[in-house]
C-alpha cells in the first residue's frame, strides 16, 4: 500500500469515527455540580469500547509547576484492525471548582487523569459539545428552541381565548372549555382554569358588593332626607321608607 493510499484511510477511519462518536446524545448522561457539566469517565470509556474495543491509552508522567500545581496528560489511540490515529490530552489537576489544586495527592491525581480521560474521548467526537460550554447540539439546539417558542405562543393564545370566553360569564367560560381538545385542555392545565375561574367569581363578588354598597347608601340618604324634612314631628316614617 503507498503512502498516498494509507494517508486517504487514515483520514477516511478518522472521519468514520467522529460522525459516529458526535451523533451520539449524552444529555441524559451528564452530571451537574456547582454550574459544571461532567461526563462519566466509566460511560465514555464503555461507549467507546462498545464501538471501537481495540482503542488504548497511555498515560504520561505527571508534571508539577512551580507553584506546585500539577498537570496530567496521556494519549487516546482509537484502533479498528489496521486502522487506528492518537490524539493528545492534558487537564490541571483541579477541585471541585475547577480551581488548581497545589501540592495533589494520589487521589486528585487520579480524579484529574479519569476526566483528562473523558476529555481525550471527546475529542474523537463523544461529548466534545460539552466542553463548548453547550448542552445541546447546535442543530438540535436550534430545534428545540424553535419548538418552546411555538408551545409558549399556543399557550398564551389558549389562555387569551379562554380568558375572553371567561369575560362572558362562567356558563360562556364552560362551554368554551368543552369545545377545547384534550390536548389543549392539557396545554391550559386544571390549576390555570380553576385561576382564571376564581378571577371570574371574585370579579362577580366585587360587583355585587359595590352594588349592595351603593344601594345602602342611596338608602340612608333617602332615609335622612325624610327625617330632616319631618323635623320635629314624631310621626312614624311611611311604610314604603322602611326599608
């Protein structure tokens, strides 16, 4: 085989590897601690073994910095029969707030070379999204995106709508809800109707208040008025004022 030939399967086996490592969704499969976005070391090492088991790593001496910060590094070789490609990757030993840690021991060290590990494998496409800050996929991002803005306008309207039949009386308000479909009587919610219904309730309530409160005043006012023009006459007041 020439080189030219060799070359064009490497490059062929590297980009058969990234479409299948990158098409896969590891949402469900990330862990959130402090406003950080981690993915199990043992799922991405299993994943990858269950597409390409012949894939290896080695691990690199550690290196400490002057400050006594350490750094972990090793090298991910994805292999498939004759074809396989390394990639490099190297991470600081960090807390738990990604924050360098001096002076690690065995266990940090540790930690941080199983994550340098998880990042390694992102590189051939497993998660890579993560580490761009993203929890979704760009594409299916976009999506999702677009779908929560149709779901939220349909559910305004919905809610618009019924609160205009509300606006009728609780009989139009009814009989505009048992026209809707389930799905949408689900959109609305229980919780939403029943809010929308007590508005319509307590707004009936205050109506009849202000009435009663009206009505008791144009009655004490009345009543006044035949007692001032009476004045001083003892006479009971007519029947019809009795009120």
């Amino acid at each position: 085989m020439s080189e030219t030939q060799h070359t064009e399967n490497e490059k062929s086996f590297q980009q058969q590897v990234w479409e299948t490592l990158s098409a896969i969704n590891v949402n469900d499969k990330v862990e959130k601690k402090l406003g950080l976005s981690y993915l199990s070391w043992a799922w991405a090492w299993g994943v990858l073994m269950a597409h390409y088991p012949e894939s290896y790593y080695v691990i690199d001496a550690v290196s400490y910095n002057n400050d006594g910060s350490a750094m972990v590094s090793l090298t991910l070789t994805v292999k498939q029969g004759d074809n396989e490609f390394p990639r490099k990757m190297w991470l600081p030993v960090m807390d738990k707030r990604n924050q360098a840690i001096s002076s690690p021991n065995a266990f940090d060290i540790n930690k941080a070379l199983m994550r340098c590990l998880t990042k390694a494998i992102s590189m051939f496409g497993l998660g890579f999204y993560i580490y761009a800050g993203e929890d979704l996929p760009e594409q299916e991002k976009v999506v999702i995106q677009q779908e929560q803005a149709q779901q939220k306008a349909r559910y305004e309207q919905l809610i618009r709508d019924l609160k205009t039949a509300a606006k009728g009386g609780i009989e139009s308000m009814k009989s505009h809800w048992e026209q809707l479909t389930p799905e949408e009587k689900g959109i609305i919610g229980e919780e939403n109707k029943d809010l929308i219904k007590n508005e319509v309730n307590h707004e009936a309530e205050n109506g009849r208040v202000v009435s009663g409160k009206t009505w008791e005043s144009h009655r004490q006012q009345f009543t006044q008025g035949v007692i001032q023009r009476q004045g001083n006459n003892a006479t009971k007041l007519p029947h019809a004022v009795s009120l």
